[in-house]
C-alpha cells in the first residue's frame, strides 16, 4: 500500500493545489453571492461528485482513454468550455438585471436552489478534462505499482476531492460573510457576481484554447 511518507506529501500538494483558483472554486463564489451560503455549500458536494466521477473513471482507466483521443478529449474540453462560458455569462447578466434587486428577495436569477446548485456543480467538475489530466498525470507519482494500484488510486483520488471540497466549502462560507455584510450595497454584491462571473468565462475560454496532454 501507500507509504505514509508518500501519504504525507501527496496530501500537502494536494493541498496547495486545491487553494489554487479553478472552476469549482469560481462556480462556488458566484452561486454563494447569488443564493447564500447554503446554496454556495450545495454547489461544494456537487463538484466534490464530478471529481469522484473522475476518480472512478482514472481508477478504470476511462480517463486515460479520453485522454489518448485527440476527438474524444476535445469533445468533452469544448463541453466544458462552453458550459462554464454559458455559466459566467449567466452570472454577469442576472447581476446587471438585478442590480436594484435587494440581496435577500430571492428572486429571479438570485436565487436557483440548492438542488440545481448542486447539479451545476456536478458538471462544472465532470466536463473539466483538466481534472482527469491531473489524477492521470498526478497521483500515479506516489501509488506503490506492487499493491493494489486501483485501490491506492481511489484512496488518493478521495482524499485530493476530499481537500478541494473543503476549500470550496471555506469560499462559501467566506462569500457568505461577504454577501451578509454587503446586504445594504447592492452594487458591490452586483460587482463582486460579474467578477465571479467574468472569471468563469475567462476560464472557459483558458479550457478550450489548452491543448491535449501528452
């Protein structure tokens, strides 16, 4: 089995890559500005899913398939690309739209549900290639190739969702305390959901320019 020297390191870089900005991350912020927290938490176990899915898909070497075809890995890149486009576009004009909105009427494009916070954030995860890129070219570098390489790639694969998971869920509760004390500022909230927003796009656009791994 795993090494808990190898254990150590990968949770520390697993860690450090989880704090780094990605679409799971921006999708949390928004949907927290937009919905409040809890709809920010929800959004946080629907990309905690989507990364499971790719995990599972690694460990029966889905992923590697998708990544060695050129047509398959473009086919989900540009999926992904344009749903996280039609996402951060989404995001910008609801906030135009409801700029003299009050931040706690819960109407219109404020507020989706945690149930459809949730189901966006399973696809804004699973239609990233890049995810499966990582686990592919990521955990292989600590699992022992004489034990049982499925299981040690599932057990890495946990606990690297397990840490992005708890960082989008410390950006929810951080959006929520920035949507709660700008309830009188309308325009700062507006502002803080066309960032969000803006991000998302740019992301999208980042994701169908990259090419395939090699």
């Amino acid at each position: 089995m795993i090494d808990p020297t190898q254990l150590a390191l990968f949770t520390g870089a697993a860690l450090l890559l989880a704090v780094t900005p990605g679409p799971g991350l921006f999708y949390v912020a928004a949907r927290t500005l937009a919905g409040g927290r809890g709809e920010g938490v929800a959004s946080s176990f629907g990309t905690a899913l989507g990364g499971m899915a790719h995990v599972v898909a690694g460990s029966l070497g889905v992923s590697a398939l998708v990544l060695a075809s050129a047509n398959l890995f473009t086919a989900l890149k540009l999926a992904g690309a344009a749903y996280l486009v039609w996402l951060g576009a989404r995001t910008i004009l609801a906030a135009r739209r409801e700029a003299s909105a009050s931040i706690s009427a819960g109407r219109g494009e404020l507020s989706i549900g945690p149930g459809r916070a949730f189901r966006e954030g399973v696809l804004v995860e699973a239609l990233n290639p890049k995810t499966a890129a990582f686990f592919l070219a990521f955990l292989p570098q600590f699992v022992d190739p004489a034990g049982p390489v499925a299981v040690q790639f599932v057990l890495l694969g946990t606990v690297s969702v397990a840490l992005n998971t708890l960082a989008d869920i410390v950006v929810a509760f951080a959006a929520g305390e920035v949507r709660s004390g700008a309830a009188a500022r309308p325009s700062l909230v507006r502002r803080l959901r066309q960032a969000s927003g803006a991000g998302m796009v740019a992301l999208g656009v980042g994701l169908a320019a990259a090419g395939r791994p090699t």
